[in-house]
C-alpha cells in the first residue's frame, strides 16, 4: 500500500513515521536498500529534513508537501530550485540537488553537515583574529551572493513578491514591531506611535537601486561550517532590492 507509513527513530526519543513511497524515492536514487534514516531540525518552516546515510555517502532529503503558492500557481519548491541553481552557477556554496519530485515537494541533496557558524564563533573562545577572519570571509561571500546573484536572476521563476514599500511595512518594520518589541521586549507601543518614522524609512529604502540580489534569511544558523568551509541554506526566499540590506 503506497499510503502506508514505517516508523523512524529521531536523535530524541520517539518515533515519526515515514511514507514508503519516500523511502523508495529515496533507494531508487541511492541505488541502495539499507539506508539508516534520522530526522534533523528545520528551522522555523513547515518543511521536514532527514539525513539519510547508505554505504557511500550521507545526502539531505528536504520535504515539503504544502508549499506557499502564489497566484500563478508558482510555488516555494519553484523558488527553492531556482535559487539553488542560480546561486550555484555564481559559484556560491549552496546545496547541490541532486534528484526531486516536484509534484510530490521531495528533494534530495547535498549534506553540508550539522554544524552552524552559530556554534562555530560561540567555540572560538575570544580568539578576535579567528573571529573577525571568519567574518571577513562571510562578508566576502555575501557580496558575490548580492552583486553576482543579481545578475540574471529571473522574479517570475519565484513565488516571492517584490520588495517594494508595502513588503517592507509588513515582514520588516512590521515583524520588528510584533516580534521584537512586542513579543520579545514586551513593550506597548501602538502602531500609530511609530507608522510615520517606519513608513518614512520604507519610502527611502524603496528609492535605493534594486537591482541586487537579497537572501534575506542570511543569519548565523544559515551558514553552515564543514571540512573549513562554509555553506548557506534557507535561501528560498530570494528576491531583488538594494544593496544596503
């Protein structure tokens, strides 16, 4: 029975259950049948990650069944592929995919490991050269990504909408204001106290040159750190604006 589920153990105790069929996609690539599976954390998404490890090598599967979709049918697997790909050719380390269902939302791809910059600089003990080395290494990195990964890079292959002032009231100075001082400062400050000074702010931005590419997810636990090198993920929610960001 193709609905029919089989129980995975995770790194905690517990058990969540896997559909056969994934776990055929998954031999069928691999060309291998005694694969160990184990879940990993996704943060802050919807989407399910396994690590799954056969005699050759580890790969990533991402699942993500119920995409966000916008109104031309363009969903966030679309974006993720895209961007994957685009970014690739620039020559910045993302994940390689190397086998997806789109239909079904299953990618399998490159393991960049488990370790975060995060955990990476929290392990460097005040070592200040090593840090701000590391730093300039990512900021380098960054500039390729925005400069380089503007260049060619296709809206209508995404699902993300422009980044003009309406975005910007409603998932910057918007998630700023409930997010942080409301929900982690605990402040209460009404919108109107602060909708001039914010929309002002977003009026500027939107006048800045757009042309460039923003990862806009690019934070500590989205860059990974393996073998000495770095590699970035959660990236889906690319689109173009200023370089300032």
């Amino acid at each position: 029975d193709p609905g029919m589920t089989m129980p995975l153990r995770k790194k905690s105790a517990g058990e969540v259950s896997l559909p056969k069929d994934l776990i055929r996609f998954a031999r069928g690539y691999l060309q291998e049948d005694n694969l160990s599976w184990e879940e990993i954390a996704g943060e802050g998404s919807a989407r399910r990650f396994y690590r799954i490890a056969g005699q050759g090598k580890t790969v990533v599967v991402m699942v993500n069944e119920r995409p966000p979709t916008d109104q031309r049918g363009t969903t966030e697997n679309d974006s993720f592929l895209y961007i994957a790909q685009h970014l690739r050719e620039k020559g910045i380390p993302v994940p390689e995919i190397y086998h997806y269902d789109m239909a079904r939302g299953w990618f399998i791809m490159e393991d960049l490991g488990d370790c975060h910059l995060q955990t990476e600089v929290m392990g460097m003990q005040g070592n200040r050269r090593q840090l701000i080395e590391t730093y300039h290494r990512i900021i380098n990195i960054l500039i390729r990504i925005q400069v380089e990964g503007g260049k060619g890079f296709d809206l209508a292959r995404t699902h993300n909408v422009p980044y003009d002032q309406g975005f910007m009231l409603a998932w910057e100075s918007g998630y700023f204001h409930v997010a942080f001082l409301v929900d982690y400062l605990g402040l209460d400050i009404p919108d109107e106290k602060l909708r001039e000074e914010l929309e002002d702010l977003a009026l500027r931005a939107g006048e800045a040159p757009q042309g460039y590419f923003l990862y806009r997810d690019f934070q500590s636990r989205n860059i990974m750190v393996k073998n000495n090198g770095l590699g970035f993920i959660d990236f889906q929610g690319g689109r173009l604006g200023p370089l300032q960001y």
